[in-house]
C-alpha cells in the first residue's frame, strides 16, 4: 500500500455524479473525469499521487512529490500539464541555480537606456520544480514569496502571477547525496506532501508492456495525451470546492488534530494554524471529488497524513528508535475522538 493514504480511504475514486450543482460546477467534474483518463494513457497506477495533484489545484496550493530516483515524479508532473490547457513551464533545480534564474531580473535595454523586467520561470500556471532540493537554500528561498502570495517583488514593485498557479516540486529523499533539506518556512508552503512509491509487480509489468510496445516518455504527443481541462474548467470547481459545507463538529476535529501534535511527546515541533487551513481546504476538495457537498471525519483523515507530515518534526530520540512523522500522525489519528 502506498504511504499516501489519499487512495486507500472510502470515495478513492473520484465521483462522476454531480448532486444540485450548477453547470459550471457540472462542466469542471467532466472535464476533471476527462483530464483523468488523458493522465492514464501514459501514467500506470500512482491514482493517489494524481488525485493529490488534482486537490493542489482545486485548493490554490502546491504539492511537493518525494521518491527515489526512478519512480516516475517528473513524468507524472509532465503528463499532467500536457491534459491541462494551461501555460506550463519546468524549472530544473541546480547547485548553481541563482534566485533570478526562478523570479527573473532587471535587465538593462541598451535600445531604451532602462531596465527592463525580464520574468522567470514562475510566471506560468504550472511550474514543474524538478529536484527542488538540489539547489542551496538561498535560491530556494526565491519561491517564498512566490508560493505564498503569488507574486514576485523586484525593486519594491509587485508582479502579479497568472491564475491558476501551482508549483508541483520533486525532491529525492534527504539523506540522498547533493541534497539540501528545504527550510520549514518553505515545507510549510506545500499543500501536500505525496510520497511516492514503487509500482506493485502488476503495475511495474505494464509499464514495461508499455515500453516494449514503444512507449517514449519524451514524447507525451505521441502517446495520445490531449489537453481536455482549461483554467475555466479549473476556476469553477475551485468555486464548488470552496461552497462545500463543513459542520463545527468536523472543524473541531480537524483542529483537535492539530493540536494534538503540538502536545506530542515525540514531536519537537506541532501542526500550524496554517496547516489546519490546509487539511480543512484539502478535505472540501476531496469530498468534492468524492461527489459530496460535505466533509466527513473520513475526508479529514484522509488528507490528515499528506498535509501534515512535512510540517512537523519528530524528536531525534523518537528518530533513533525508528517512529517517523507518519508513524506519529497514525497514533493521533487513532486516539482523538472521532465526531459521529
């Protein structure tokens, strides 16, 4: 089983019904339900791992995708933006990779005797941040602003980005070599942490089946995949997501959990206000793809693991005998009382 519980959970997979919704609401679901099946011709399994980049963009956040090499987190990014018809861009992160080489920078114009902005990379819908970890953290930091406020800030004058806007990052695991742990005040700006896997035996088999019948990953055009999903589409089921109703019973749980690993004997550091946010805005977008116009205290859990294992930090203690974050969040998950 996958370590992102988001496919393991009761509504996994994405309903196709809309109940008392409106067109628009009623267009974004097929569109959704079509963009899945374009994921598909290229992509075997890793369901969780899309629906959790489909909730990204439902909730204006971003994903951070963790796996060893070799796992398909580029290919999954990449396939995605080509079923979007959206403006895409990748970023590839190096040690020498500047701050201006992510937001852009003032050039001068020897025609105009000025300096003239010249945008980055981030000045898309989608930017794929391919092995975000492998940059120093000074060049890191340049997405701060960036992820949070959705603007770039160059000699005091603020630039707006496109909407939607999504930064889908991919790191290799931290003790690999090369890497730079990313920061808190960055970790924290990640919707989602998706961990993922590798395929089972099955899955692995029909990605070789696709490869022997030639399949070429640098080519998504000639696998079929068509962009069936616009920024309309993507605006009105944010609209929906965001008119999904939430009981009081249901948002006590959700800070109830949260609290809960402030107080944690094993953790050195607890769950935001912040991240609260995020695990209420997930869960509306996964009900939404469920087909409800609620949240449950299953939605909460659901999400509860991807939203908030990057935010805390276990102890080095608990680290030596071997409990990591999920491990912790799994054990509070089981003792905070579950509202009927």
């Amino acid at each position: 089983m996958s370590d992102n519980p988001i496919a393991a959970t009761s509504g996994a997979t994405w309903s196709t019904t809309t109940h008392g919704a409106d067109s628009d609401s009623a267009r974004a679901r097929a569109a959704l339900g079509r963009f899945r099946e374009e994921v598909g011709k290229v992509i075997v399994g890793q369901q969780s791992t899309v629906s959790g980049l489909v909730i990204g963009l439902l909730c204006r956040g971003h994903i951070l995708l963790e796996g060893v090499p070799g796992v398909a987190k580029t290919l999954i990014v990449r396939t995605m933006a080509a079923a979007l018809a959206l403006d895409t861009k990748r970023l590839q992160f190096t040690p020498d990779l500047m701050p201006g080489d992510v937001t852009g920078s003032l050039i001068y114009d020897t025609s105009s005797s000025n300096f003239e902005f010249r945008p980055g990379p981030v000045f898309t819908n989608l930017l794929l941040a391919d092995e975000i970890n492998r940059t120093p953290p000074k060049t890191q930091a340049a997405l701060l602003e960036v992820m949070e406020e959705r603007q770039v800030t160059v000699e005091g004058l603020p630039r707006k980005l496109p909407e939607p806007f999504l930064v889908a990052a991919t790191q290799n695991p931290v003790e690999y070599e090369g890497t730079y742990p990313l920061p808190e005040a960055q970790l924290d700006r990640f919707l989602l942490k998706l961990t993922v896997d590798p395929p089972s035996r099955d899955e692995e088999v029909n990605v070789l089946r696709k490869h022997h019948a030639g399949f070429d990953p640098r080519d998504l055009a000639a696998a079929g995949v068509q962009a069936v999903a616009s920024a309309e589409d993507i605006a009105a089921a944010q609209r929906a997501v965001a008119a999904t109703q939430v009981t009081d019973p249901v948002l006590g749980y959700i800070v109830d959990v949260c609290q809960a690993t402030r107080r944690s004997p094993s953790l050195s550091l607890g769950a935001s206000p912040r991240a609260a946010t995020a695990l209420l805005n997930a869960s509306k977008a996964w009900a939404w793809l469920a087909g409800r116009e609620y949240v449950t205290p299953d939605d909460v859990k659901a999400l509860a693991r991807p939203c908030l294992r990057h935010r805390i930090q276990v102890r080095p203690e608990a680290e030596l005998e071997g409990v990591g974050a999920d491990d912790v969040l799994n054990s509070l998950l089981a003792t905070v009382p579950t509202p009927r």
